[in-house]
C-alpha cells in the first residue's frame, strides 16, 4: 500500500498519524508530495511516479 501525503493538504497535519500506520507494516510506503490537496492537478508528474514506483 502506498500513502500519498500532500505536505499542504487536509491531512497535512495528521502526519505522524499516518507515519505510525506506515510503519506498522513493510509492505506500506508513505509518500510525501509538497502540494496542497489537488495533487492531480498540482504535481501529475510527482504523483505518476508514486503510481508508477507501485507496479515496479
């Protein structure tokens, strides 16, 4: 599973939480992208290569 967290989003704030749920288990990744909440229309690169770095 893989989080994306946008570093200036909804969740922002909730970071360690998230963090905490990411470590509970290896197959987990959290990835921080420096964005606001739209991050498909923001950062489509940054996010494609998160999605991208799944199927690898």
């Amino acid at each position: 599973m893989t989080i994306v967290l946008a570093r200036h989003g909804f969740y922002a704030d909730r970071r360690d939480e998230v963090t905490t749920i990411v470590q509970t288990t290896p197959q987990r990744r959290l990835v921080e992208i420096t964005s606001g909440h739209n991050i498909v229309r923001t950062h489509p690169p940054e996010l494609t290569a998160a999605l991208t770095a799944m199927t690898a």
